[in-house]
C-alpha cells in the first residue's frame, strides 16, 4: 500500500484517513489508515459488540497499517475519540 493511494473501507466504501500513530506504539508506523465515517457499520456494530461482550460503552474503527496492509480494530471510547489525531493531506 503506497502513502500516495488512499483506501477505502471495505465496510463502507469510504476513504480511510491518515491518522498519528501514537509514540512508542508497536505498529512500527508514522502513521495507520484509519475510517472515520461515524456510519461505518463495523464502526457502529462495535457499539453493541462491546457492550454485550465485555460491558463496556466502547466501539472501534478500522485501521490498516500502510505497510503491509493488514486490519484490526482500533478501540474507541467515543464518536470524536482519535479525530484530532488525523494527518491532513
């Protein structure tokens, strides 16, 4: 996956965005493709997963590491959690 070639999230068909990778983080990464689209539904399912799986008001996003290409979620407490973190451009 090139810096240069935005992806799109196969759940919802929006383009991903640039987000910071956290300091110290174990991703290896400047930075994670991540979706934003607040009606994403892996976004949305989230919601109901985590509460019925782990009792938390908690969801997740999906992020793709720009490298290899490979998905997973990443967790989040609200709908503006990690959005001031987004790399514009």
């Amino acid at each position: 996956m090139s810096e240069k070639q935005t992806p799109q999230c196969p759940h919802c068909g929006t383009a991903m965005k640039k987000w910071r990778t956290p300091l110290n983080s174990t991703w290896g990464t400047e930075f994670q493709w991540v979706c934003f689209n607040d009606d994403c539904s892996y976004y949305l399912r989230g919601w109901e997963y985590m509460w019925k799986e782990q009792s938390v008001k908690a969801s997740y996003r999906l992020r793709m590491n720009p490298e290899t290409g490979a998905t997973g979620p990443l967790p989040t407490w609200s709908k503006d959690a990690h959005k001031d973190q987004i790399i514009e451009g």
